[in-house]
C-alpha cells in the first residue's frame, strides 16, 4: 500500500471509530455528520467525500465483510473457485475482526433504525450482484447463468454461517474455526430441490404409461 492509500486507509478507519463510538454514546438518531467530523477532527467535506450518508458510517464494519466478489477477484486466476471462495469469505470476515459487544450493539441499533436496516438490504443486494459477475467472471459465464447464480446465494449462505459461528468462538480461536467449518461444509452431501416427479427436464408432465398391449 502506497503512503496515499495508507493515509486514505486511516483517515477512513478514524472516521468509522469516531462515528461508532458517537453512535454507541449517544444514539444514532441523535448523532450528526457535523458531530462526528469535528471529534474526527476533518473537514465535513472530507467526510461526505468518504461517506455521502451517515447511515453509511454505521455499516462501514458489516459492509467490509459483505464484499466477496471483490475479495474473489483478488485470488490467483488458477485457483479453483470452490477454494478461491473459500479463501474470499475467510477474507472477508478477518479483515474487518470482530469485537463483541461493541459490535452488537451496533447491529442491535442498525436493527431498530429504519434507514440503516434498508440500506443494509440495499448493500447485501448489491454486493450479491457483483458476485455474480466476479464468478461469471471467472469461469467465463454470464452473469444470469444458473450455475453462477446458485454458486453466488450458496456462497453467501456458507458467509453467513460461517460468520456465526466465527463470531461466537474465542479470538484466538477464530481461524481455525473459520478453516474448519469450510472443511465440514465441503464434506456435506448437500441435498437440492427436485423436480416434482412425472415432469420432464422442461417441467412438463410425462405422458401416462399406456395400460394394455
């Protein structure tokens, strides 16, 4: 990382920590991007330029783990993409780290503040979309094609319960039990919905057998 992206890096960290710790403090509601760029000690300019919108501010952790099409692109172009996947949503979720009370009671706010929870929706779609298209990207499909699709809402799903568990295992412990629940989910004989029986591969209904000779 150049001296510019460092400096860009902290200035970003400084402003999310300042607008957390005002958020915890003394509500959401009652915080203003004019309160937190003075203790962040920037101008409101630079603030707006880093985040347009408060609600923005109090998703700043969650987002950074929300990014797996970008943490995909950034894995070798031969690794294949089971374990490319793998590596991205371990990425995601020890980039940001993890501190749990502070951190849920974040997520409690964001829960009870109508704008935050609707661009969180927002982001989640978003961040979805463009998995699709780092995947399709990576083994030459469309982005609408159905094995990408289900690869991507698979892979978010795997996040997510791979993201629970990380939360709740000790500090030190979060590595492995990141590495290990990949391993348990990669063995699973997964089961998908089938077709309803008497239909075709286009969903239509097989004729009857005929009865007699």
């Amino acid at each position: 990382m150049g001296l510019r992206e460092l400096k860009v890096a902290r200035t970003r960290a400084q402003i999310v920590d300042t607008a957390l710790d005002l958020f915890l403090d003394q509500g959401y509601d009652e915080t203003t991007m004019e309160q937190i760029a003075a203790k962040a000690e920037v101008g409101t300019t630079t603030l707006y330029r880093y985040f347009p919108s408060k609600d923005l501010l109090i998703l700043a952790r969650i987002e950074q783990t929300m990014d797996l099409g970008g943490s995909l692109r950034e894995r070798p172009s031969q690794e294949p993409l089971d374990v490319a996947l793998g590596s991205a949503i371990s990425e995601c979720l020890q980039g940001v780290g993890y501190e749990e009370e502070r951190d849920t009671a974040l997520r409690r706010m964001i829960d009870n503040s109508p704008v935050p929870r609707a661009r969180l929706w927002d982001l989640a779609a978003r961040y979805l979309d463009d998995l699709k298209k780092a995947i399709g990207e990576r083994i030459h499909r469309p982005a609408d094609d159905l094995q990408v699709l289900m690869t991507a809402h698979l892979a978010y799903a795997v996040l997510q319960v791979v993201a629970e568990a990380w939360r709740d295992a000790d500090r030190d412990a979060r590595a492995r039990v990141i590495d290990d629940l990949l391993h348990r989910l990669s063995a699973l004989d997964l089961v998908l919905p089938a077709p309803p029986a008497g239909t075709d591969a286009a969903g239509r209904a097989r004729p009857a057998p005929e009865v007699g000779g």
